[in-house]
C-alpha cells in the first residue's frame, strides 16, 4: 500500500498516480474534492491506464463530477463510497426544495450548510442580536425541543415564532439535536453507503 499527497490546482497529476501504481494495486482511494485535485488524480490514473475502479471520500459525490468523466468518455462503474447521510421528513423535504431550485440537496455536507445556517440565524433571533455571542447563548435552545419542530423550508414561521416569544425546536434537513457537550447527538447522524453504476450514484444501503 502507498500513500501520496496531492495538491490542488495543479494541471497534470500523472506523476503521483505512476507513484500510486508501484504499489501493484487494482483500487485507489481518493482523498480529495470533486472538482479539484481528486477529479484530476482520476482524470490521470484512467488516462493511463494505472487503475479503473476507485473508492471515493466523501467530498467525490457530486453529480457534475460523474458527468465531467462521462464526458472525458469514460465511467467509473464499480467504484464506491460513502457519503453522510439522513433519513426522515427534513432530509425528504430538503431535496425536494432543492432540486426544485435547480440545486442538489443530496451532494455532500449541503444539508449541514443549510442548517448551520439556519440554525445561526435562530439563535441571533431568539437572542435579540446579531452577535456570536447570541448565537452561543441560544444555539442548544432553538436546536433542541421544547419548541414547535421546523423542518426546511420553515426559516421564516420559526423567526416569526421567535420574535413573538415562542420556542422551536429546529429539525432542518439533517435531524439536529445537541447534547449538554454541543455535539450532535449520535443517534441523528448516520452514513449512505453507494456504488457508482454508469454516470450515477447507485444507493446500497444506509447505516
């Protein structure tokens, strides 16, 4: 097994795969983003010929990404990965929105964008101030219940709730919820497992 560094940026990345390719393995796994050096070190390594099957971070699942190397004229059927993942009525809902306004609420660490964001937002509300301070003080309690539960999409109901005294209980698009630590409780969290079959993500299995 090898392991090599990468920069991004760079225009040309066959000099790190014929590095990886000592190895003698059939796999590669990429580290690395989409649309930066991860794309051209696969981009490298199936122009050469080192390796056609790759097991993909978590930063690799974007759709674009599949695209960009059907377009090269090639596939990368047979590679897999994982990608955090939610189930339930936020994450549905989450995709649908997003996919109507041409976006992908499914590509990586885009549903915790949107709820951090959200979830700012709350808590400079509920403390009366745009300040980091509020957002400290009050991110546990527009989080966590009691409080009327908001799913995405009902960024403007919770302020409302907020500015009239009310409690929320923000879900978002990934099942928020903190513990006393400020971690997310464990149980919210969890991972989809896929398999790429053509130019698309194939879902196996959640965990």
């Amino acid at each position: 097994t090898i392991n090599t560094a990468h920069e991004d940026g760079k225009a040309d990345y066959t000099a790190e795969v014929a590095e990886l390719a000592e190895a003698g393995r059939d796999l590669l796994v990429v580290l690395g983003y989409a649309d930066q050096g991860g794309i051209g070190i696969i981009r490298a390594a199936l122009d050469t010929g080192a390796f056609e099957t790759f097991g993909l971070a978590d930063a690799m699942y974007s759709q674009p990404f599949l695209d960009a190397i059907e377009a090269d004229g090639n596939d990368l059927t047979g590679s897999f990965g994982t990608v955090p993942g939610y189930q339930g009525e936020g994450a549905d809902l989450f995709s649908e929105i997003s996919m109507a306004a041409g976006g992908d609420g499914q590509a990586a660490f885009t549903g915790e964008s949107y709820d951090a964001a959200a979830l700012m937002a709350l808590a400079m509300q509920k403390g009366g101030e745009a300040t980091s301070e509020a957002i400290a003080a009050n991110m546990m309690a527009v989080a966590n219940a009691p409080g009327e539960k908001i799913l995405p999409g009902e960024l403007g109901k919770a302020l409302e709730i907020l500015a009239a005294g009310g409690e929320v209980d923000y879900v978002g698009a990934t099942n928020v919820e903190f513990v006393d630590s400020g971690e997310r409780r464990p149980a919210a969290t969890g991972y989809w497992e896929y398999e790429v079959q053509g130019s698309k993500f194939e879902t196996i299995r959640f965990h």
